[in-house]
C-alpha cells in the first residue's frame, strides 16, 4: 500500500465522502418503488459527495485547482495542481441500485497525472497509484493480465446511452469486430471501475470514447503502474485530450487497437 502523507490526504478525503455515499446507496433501494423514482436524491447525493472532497482536499492542500464534474473547473493560486474529481461515477448504476459505483480522485502536476485513487463504497475496494510507487487493491498490489490471444480476452467497453445516439453507430461497428475475435465483452457502467479491471487483471482491455478526465484520470495512472498500456482510441498519446481511451496489457492493447481501426 501506499502511504505517503499525499495518498493519506485523498484517502481520507475518499473515505468520508463514502461513507455519505454508501448511506445514500441504501436509500436508493426505498426510493426505487416510489412513481418518481429515486432521481432528484441521486442528483444530491452526488452533490453532496463532491462538496465533501472538495471542502477536504482544499482544506488539505489550499490553494490546488479543481476540475470537477458537478461544480466544473475552480482554479487555485497554485497553477501547477489540478484535482480531477468524479464525485460518483456509474450513477445510472447508483441509481438502479446496482453496486457497481465509485468516487474518482487524480491529481495532476504541471501536466502530469501523480497520483490516483477510486473507492468503490459499496464494497470498500479502495485502489490507489502513484506515480513511480506501483498500484494497489486495498494491500495488494496489482498487476494487468498476461494472456496475450484475442480469443481468450475478455474486453470491456462502454456503450455510449440514449443521449448520445449519433454516437452508437461507430460504437457498433467496432463492438461487432471486437466480438468476432475476443471471447467476450462487458458493459458493467463505471469507467472509472473498468480501468480498474485492467489494472488488476480481470480484463485483458477496455476501449470507450466519450469520456471526461474525471472519468479515466486516475484509472489510467492505475493501469501504468500496474505494467499496463494506455492510449487514446486511435492509438494516439493523448487520452485526456480526445476523451477516448483503450488500456490494456501490452498485446492485447495493440490488438485491440487494431480491431477498432478496422471497424
Ligand atoms: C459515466 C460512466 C460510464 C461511461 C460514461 C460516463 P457517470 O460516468 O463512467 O461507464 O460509459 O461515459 O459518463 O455519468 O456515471 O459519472
Ligand atoms: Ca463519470
Ligand atoms: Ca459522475
């Protein structure tokens, strides 16, 4: 694990926000019968979860600017710290009950990625990287898988919703060449969760596109430290820019790079 008083600082601010959030989930499930639907809490407790990492982190380090998914961009004197934050990522997931959620923390120094971390609450799956220090699954250290043949991976991906139609054609198309070879594919709701599954090994890739730095920030600093490769969708260097990601161990990555450009 990793113990410097940097990840002691996102750790405890990770903590207390899930404990608000893990409350909340149990709600969910009441709310989940009523006609209205548990919607407007979910939005709340959102709100709430991010107003809690923000008050502890700037109390823990003034002065560091934050890019946060509900309040948006707060900049610091500090021009050469950034917090990326996803208060709750996987809230269609939150919402329906599904315990497949976390809050996203990364931060960036003078454009680098440092350090990372993503707490599921629901099950208290705390992963953590820093830069250089290796990535962690509570105490154990992770690793990416080492298969290497496309028809034994299993590959996540994310499949872009309803709001996002003009999206979903180019998402089929390379969801049908990446069934035609891998064993099989996964949707599970949290990209944040599912750079998490690449850093420890249970799939052997992920691909999505559409996706924000609080989403991928701290996954994608997870999956380096645990031996993994990451670019954007097209092969490119700049996940963070375009919004795309595909992560994986380092021969699957390529293949499934190759699949997508061919779709
Ligand atoms: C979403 C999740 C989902 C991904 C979406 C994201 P949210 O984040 O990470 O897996 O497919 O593109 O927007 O909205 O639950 O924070
Ligand atoms: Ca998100
Ligand atoms: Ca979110």
């Amino acid at each position: 694990m990793i113990r410097s008083a940097l990840m002691n600082v996102m750790t405890a601010a990770a903590l207390k926000a899930g404990r608000g959030l893990k409350r909340d989930f149990g709600e969910v499930e009441n709310l989940q019968v009523s006609l209205k639907g548990p919607g407007d809490f979910v939005s709340l407790a959102d709100k709430k979860c991010e107003a809690t990492l923000y008050e502890e982190l700037a109390k823990a380090r003034p002065g560091y600017g934050f890019n946060m998914e509900e309040r948006g961009i707060v900049e610091g004197p500090d021009k050469s710290h950034v917090w990326h934050i996803d208060p709750l990522d996987g809230t269609t997931n939150f919402l329906h009950g599904l315990p497949i959620f976390a809050i996203s923390i990364a931060l960036e120094r003078d454009g680098h990625i440092v350090a990372g971390l993503i707490y599921n609450p629901a099950t208290d799956d705390m992963y953590v990287a820093e830069k250089g220090q290796g990535a962690f699954q509570n105490n154990r250290r992770l690793r990416v898988s080492a298969r290497r043949d496309m028809s034994e991976a299993l590959i996540g991906c994310g499949v872009p919703h309803l709001g996002k139609a003009a999206a979903h054609p180019r998402f089929k198309a390379e969801l049908g060449a990446v069934m035609a070879r891998a064993v099989n594919v996964r949707r599970l709701g949290a990209a944040s969760l599912d750079l998490a599954d690449v850093a420890a090994g249970r799939y052997e890739a992920y691909w999505e596109r559409g996706l924000q730095s609080w989403d991928m920030a701290a996954g994608i600093l997870l999956v380096r430290e645990a031996g993994g490769y990451v670019s954007d969708a097209d092969g490119g260097d700049n996940p963070l820019a375009t919004g795309t990601i595909c992560a994986g161990n380092e021969y699957i990555h390529r293949q499934l790079l190759g699949l997508i450009a061919s779709a």
